[in-house]
C-alpha cells in the first residue's frame, strides 16, 4: 500500500495546507466569521467525502496530525455536529465502528 503521500498532487496538497495555514490564524486572532457558513459547508463535505473515499481504498491514516492538532473539546463539537447533520445517532457510530472494525 502506498503512502498518502506518494499519490497525492502536489499542488492541490500546498492550497490546502495554505489555505488551512489562513484559517488557523485568522481563528487564533479571533476572526471566527472569516469562514462564511457556506464556505465551510463546502471544505467540511469535500474533506469528509475524501477521507472516506481514502479510508475505503484501503489508504488509512491518521484523520488529524496528532492529539495536540486540535482540541478534544473541539473534536466532540465536530463529531456531534456531523452526527446531526447526517441524522445519525451515537448508537448508530458505535453499532458501525463495531461491524467495521473502524
């Protein structure tokens, strides 16, 4: 299996990353409307649908650098929005994670 990294273009890689760079700043200086909700709605699918698509092409990796990358706070905000938005419930992750082995 090869690395993410192997197969990935590059220049898409580096507007992203860059783009990821702005965000990050802007919220650390307390700039949370930078991001307009639509804007979101746009990176937040594209990225999910990506992952998946890696994750169901056998191209597992880590979801986030490391635990420092964010916080857990953070992460429980998003999971439980992503769980509203598809209309899922906690049960429905746990019975799925068990069935996958994910």
């Amino acid at each position: 299996m090869s690395s993410p990294e192997s197969t990935t273009d590059n220049a898409l890689s580096d507007r992203a990353i860059a783009l990821a760079r702005d965000i990050d700043l802007a919220t650390l200086n307390g700039k949370i409307d930078t991001i307009s909700p639509q804007a979101m709605h746009a990176i937040l699918a594209a990225l999910l649908k990506a992952y998946g698509a890696n994750v169901e092409a056998g191209e597992s990796y880590p979801v986030l650098a490391g635990p420092a990358s964010v916080s857990g706070t953070d992460v429980l905000t998003m999971c439980g929005a992503l769980l509203k938005a598809a209309d899922l419930q906690v049960f429905e992750l746990g019975m799925w994670q068990s069935w996958t082995g994910r």
